[in-house]
C-alpha cells in the first residue's frame, strides 16, 4: 500500500483520480469519506470542547458519553467516529444508560 500525500483536484470517468500536480491515477474503484460538522451549533453554544478528527469536528467525550460541560451528553456521528447507523444507534444506548446513571447516582 502507498499513502498519496498529494492533495485530488477531480475525479473523473468512473474512478481515474487526477491530482493537484497533474498527475493521474486510474483505480477499479474508490472508496470515499465525508468530513462532516455539528448540524447544529448548540453543543458549541453550550460550551462543549470540540476536537478537529480526520472524519470532521466531533463534540469530545469521555467514555460515559459525557461532554465536557457536566449533565450533556452526546452520541453517534456528532461523537465518534466511523459515522455508522448501528455503531450511532448502540452509542445512543449508551449515552442514554449513563446518562440515566449520573441522574439516579449523581455523583458528589
């Protein structure tokens, strides 16, 4: 495998990668990756710490889903990486169980 530092000026016929310098690369196939970003500013508003990752800015999380603003919580694809309905639904579950856990045993 190479890595391409190199930065893609166009994609072009089915999956021929025309580079930045010129250069063109011609592949079976490709697979590609959306950067994404909150749909919503409300977690920046809040106050949440916010972390710039290869697939897009992520509200940071501890591993109860916690934010760094005490009692938010965040989850799915605003949380975690890679962006994937069943890993953003099972990441719900989670939020949503320790979130219930700081509510009954809130700590302090």
């Amino acid at each position: 495998m190479t890595i391409e530092g190199t930065a893609i000026a166009r994609i072009t016929g089915e999956a021929d990668v025309e580079l930045r310098d010129g250069r063109s690369l011609g592949f079976a196939g490709l697979f590609t990756a959306t950067r994404t970003t909150p749909a919503s500013p409300i977690a920046e508003a809040a106050g949440c710490a916010l972390v710039e990752t290869p697939m897009g800015v992520q509200i940071r999380t501890t591993d109860s889903k916690e934010t760094s603003v005490s009692g938010i919580f965040a989850c799915g694809d605003v949380a975690r990486a890679p962006h994937s309905v069943s890993l953003a639904v099972g990441d719900g579950a989670w939020a949503g169980a320790q979130l219930h856990r700081s509510l009954v045993w809130p700590e302090g």
